[in-house]
C-alpha cells in the first residue's frame, strides 16, 4: 500500500463523515411535536419562555409534591421588568429582573473574531442571549407544592426587585453580590443573590425563603437552561467546512458516573428524552468550545428533565431542567438554596476542578484516550515556545519520531513493491484472465524476493486512532481559536491566502513521483491517484489551518523519509550484483 492510497483512504473517510453532517443539517426530517409531559396534571402546551402551566415535568416524590409553575397568565405587564447590568474583569452579563434570569452574557476575554491592526477590537463572544434567534438563557426559581399556593410565586416569571441597574466589579475587588428581592402579600420574602469572584466564570446562586408568613412554605428549588438550535449555515459547503456546524449542538448532563449527551434533532424522541434522579449532576448546554452548566450542590439528589417547548414556532426552543428536593419553611424561619453556573469556555484540565466529569464537555468521542493526552503534550510545547504554530509542528515531529520504525516499514514495503511492478506486468500479460494463476504466480514472486505486500498496510492501521484523535484535538480545542502563526491570524479558521492547501498538494505531487501508478492498475483508480492533489487542495482550503498546519508539516516529514529510505533500497540493490 502506497503513501497515495493512504491519503486517498484518510480523505475519503474524511470527506464521508463531513459530507452526512452536513446532510443531516440540511435534510434531516424536523423532529415531530413534543408533548411537554406532567407527572401529576396529564398534558399542556408550554409557553414560550420556558414555564408549565401544569407540574412540572418530572416532578417525583423525590421532588416532593408536584409543584406548580405559573404560566403566563401569572405574568405582570413585560413593562415593568428591567435589564440589571453586572460587569466583572471576564464577564458582562444582563440580568432580567423578570425571574432574575440571565438573559446575555458576554466573554470579554474570548472575542468573537481575532484582533487585528484594522479591529483592535472586535466584539467579545455572546453565550447567552435574548435574541429569538440566538435564544439562549438560563433560569432560576421557586415553586410552590401547596395546592392553595398563590398564582404569585417566586419563579422564572416572579417580577423581583435590584436596588440598582448596573453593578461592577471595582478593581482591587475580588467579589461581588447582586441581590434581588420577591415579597408576596402573604409575607413571604425571597432573596436571589448572584456572587460573581475575580476571573472566574462560575456564579454562585442563592436563594433565600424568609417566611414572614402565618403558615408553612413547602416546595423546590429549581435550575433549567433554554436554546434554540444555532441558525444554519446557508449551504452544505458552510456546512461541510465550518466546525462550530460540524460540532455537537445540544444539551449535555452528567450522572455522576456517566457523562450523555443529547442533540436538539432528538430531544421529541420518547426513548432519548431525560427523566430521571440523579445524584451528583449537572445540565448544561453545549457550543463548540464553550458551555453553560446548572450545578447543584454535590450531595444532592435532583430531578433532571428535557423538554421541546414551542415544537411548531419557528424558533423551538429546547429545555434542561433540574428540580430540587422538598423544601419546608416554618412561618418566622429562613431557609437558603444554593447552586452555581458555569458560563465559560472549554478549557482542559481547569474544568473538573469546578465540578466532577465537566471536563467531558469537551467530547473527543472514541479517540479521548488518544486526544486527552497529546492535547497535553501540545500544550507542553506551547508552554516552550508560546506559539500554537510552532507547537504543531513539534508535536508533528514528535509523532514521526516515535512512529519512525512504523512509516519506514511502510516506505521500505512500497519501493520494494514498485520495484516488482514489471514484473508483476510481466506476470499479468503471461496469464491474462486466469486470475488464479496470476494469483499463485504473484505470491511465489512475493516470497521469492521476502516483499510482503501487505507490509504497507500495518503501520497505516495501527497509526489511523493516532491522526484521528490529534485531528479532533485540532478540531476542538480552544486554545488554537484566534491563535496567530506567521501569515495566518487564526489557527481554527482557513487559511486566508491558502498557502498551506498549496503546500499539501505539492508534497502530494512529490509522493506521486516516488509512487509511479502501478502497472495494471484499474484505470478509474489511476485517474483518481493523479486528481488527488486537487481534492485535497480544495477539501484543505476550507478546513481549519492548524489542520492543514499538521498535515503539511506532517507531509513534508513523511516525503523526505520515504525519499530517502527509497533511495536507500535502490542503492541495496544496485550494490547486490557487486557483493556476488
């Protein structure tokens, strides 16, 4: 097997999967109407903003009573609401003081394009946000169990109280606390308090129940995140190349031992659907290399739902919920609720220190115990030489050191191979169609002259985890968005002036001309063997440039090993006649 029919054989898997997500963006069925299911008040439509008219879904005994969220009917006017400002050293979120929802948030240190002379600075990047298209918030409340509980509750649609609009974090300040306060005409007082600290991006919440009331509060606390489905792209090609399309887009929650995911297309389907306790946990909702995430306190058991609201709308949204265990306020007593929200980047190896398994956001799929570990050794070499460019290529270098033994073996077989191409012509012609013939005839060639043919084909399968799991490290980490080498300004997106694409096919072109087309091959095949170039010119030209930077430098390496070891075998031979 050839260095050729090993690109041919990357591409083609490559092209594969790429070409059927795109597919499945473009033409994939929209998933059927969801029925927004109540453990206790049987079926009801869902408003919009995320609230039950019924129970809420999934509510269990371990969730006490089935606690009810008012719908919209039990809204004040939109008017009266306001936007709170909170602005720290990494984040710039907006507050709505319906519910004390987090309704925007900006990453001031991670920009939505790279910095340049032209734009200094670009706009940070937005994770949540109350644009319908771009719907992303998350919400926070308190439900009542009581059956004579008001329609005016302490939930995501209460109307609270901030004493101001806008709140910063001062320098020389490590944290900051935003109260907002809900009293009803019973007495009773709640306390949503939001504790932003010094370059963090979690957010501690709490919620405090002052029972100034002549009868006890019983009910639960509750979390739940809601998004729409990210705009498509306009066209398969945008599809095809761009990876926050190709990435995973859904919500994701761990269960203590195990982390799952679900994408939106599924979230209508009965056997995908969440609805369990689990202990331990978080929910969150995914974006490539960034994540929202509910954390309830460790110990705790909650009730994890997800549901489709607005299934027919044009902008659907869906829901991931948490429902916490019963809570009961004496009259005269208080009582505090606590849970934290991670609004942030993907950053390895920070995020399992703010909660067990968030690591697991950043999903490497099947290849994580190939990926985890050169990603670490990437950034060792970042550490070194403080430029993703140059890390790249050292962990090229790396990787071709230790697979030296491997690819030489593959090289050694594929000149030893062409050199019996006439020959093995020569055998083709004398047998013509009588295959089995020029089978045996090929095999006794073989064993004569010690080539085994499959010799190429060892290394190439025992590498294939390896390039897979460094092309998903290159995919997906965060480090190389807006990342600068030399000319291009961001290694996660193409290469501007296409340089590297050019590069690849020329050392495509260099393999070509050590690997002439072997003698009786099929003629598509042979047609196809001299377009590569082309192709992957092309397929490059799209794709994220510290991929085309790995491939490139990889190339390079691996024409000037095979150029010298073909050498080398040419010389061996030219010297037998001699030593006879």
């Amino acid at each position: 097997m050839n260095q050729t029919r090993t690109f041919l054989m990357f591409a083609l898997l490559a092209v594969a999967y790429l070409l059927f997500l795109a597919w499945e963006k473009d033409y994939a069925p929209n998933p059927p109407p969801a029925v927004a299911a109540s453990a206790a008040a049987g079926t009801a439509a869902t408003p919009a903003d995320g609230s039950v008219p019924g129970a809420i879904p999934g509510a269990t005994a371990s969730a006490a009573a089935t606690p009810a969220i008012a719908g919209d009917s039990g809204r004040a006017a939109p008017a009266t609401a306001q936007l709170v400002t909170v602005t720290t050293d990494v984040l710039k979120l907006a507050v709505d003081t319906r519910g004390g929802s987090l309704v925007h948030a900006d990453l001031l240190a991670y920009p939505q394009a790279p910095r340049t002379h032209k734009a200094p600075n670009p706009p940070p990047t937005v994770l949540l946000s109350s644009d319908d298209a771009h719907y992303a918030v998350a919400q926070n409340g308190l439900v009542s169990s009581s059956d004579s509980a008001s329609a005016d509750q302490p939930n995501h649609l209460a109307l609270f109280h901030a004493e101001k609009t806008a709140y910063t974090l001062a320098d020389g300040q490590d944290e900051l606390k935003v109260d907002l306060t809900w009293q009803d005409a019973a007495g009773l007082k709640v306390t949503k308090t939001y504790t932003f600290k010094r370059g963090s991006y979690v957010i501690g919440v709490s919620q405090r129940i002052d029972n100034g009331g002549a009868t006890a509060w019983q009910g639960n606390a509750y979390q739940q995140l809601l998004r729409v489905e990210p705009p498509k792209a306009g066209s398969w090609l945008k599809n095809y190349t761009d990876p926050e399309t190709r990435s995973f887009q859904g919500a994701a929650w761990y269960t203590g031992e195990k982390f799952e995911k679900l994408p939106f297309k599924n979230f209508a389907e009965p056997k995908d659907r969440l609805d369990a306790d689990i202990k331990g946990g978080w929910a969150a909702m995914l974006k490539l290399y960034f994540v929202t995430a509910w954390i309830p306190p460790a110990g705790q058991t909650e009730h994890y739902v997800t549901q489709t609201l607005n299934p027919d709308s044009a902008h659907p949204r869906y829901l991931i919920r948490t429902v916490g265990p019963a809570l009961s306020v004496a009259p005269g007593q208080s009582l505090t609720s606590q849970s934290r929200l991670y609004v942030g980047p993907n950053v390895q190896g920070t995020l399992d220190a703010i909660a067990p398994g968030l690591d697991l956001t950043i999903d490497y799929g099947m290849f994580k115990i190939i990926a985890v570990p050169m990603h670490w050794v990437l950034s060792q070499f970042h550490a070194i030489t403080k430029n993703w460019g140059v890390a790249i290529i050292l962990l090229v270098l790396l990787i071709k050191g230790l697979s030296w033994k491997l690819t030489a073996m593959q090289y050694r077989s594929s000149a030893r191979m062409r050199k019996l191409q006439p020959r093995v012509q020569a055998l083709k012609e004398r047998y013509g169609d009588d295959k089995q013939k020029m089978q045996m005839a090929m095999m006794e060639l073989y064993k004569k002259e010690k080539v085994n043919p499959m010799g190429g084909c060892l290394p190439v399968l025992i590498t294939l985890p390896v390039f897979y799991g460094l092309f998903f490290v290159l995919e997906y980490s965060l480090e190389l968005r807006h990342a600068p080498f030399l000319w291009i300004p961001d290694l996660s997106a193409p290469d501007p002036f296409y340089i590297l694409p050019v590069i690849y096919a020329l050392v495509m072109l260099g393999t070509q001309w050590l690997n002439p087309v072997a003698a009786g091959m099929d003629p598509t095949q042979a047609k196809m063997m001299k377009v590569m170039p082309l192709l992957f010119t092309v397929m490059f030209a799209f794709f994220p440039a510290g991929l085309c930077l790995y491939y490139a430098v990889n190339g390079i390496v691996g024409l000037g090993q095979q150029w010298w070891i073909t050498h080398h075998v040419d010389r061996e031979d030219a010297a037998k006649p001699q030593a006879a």
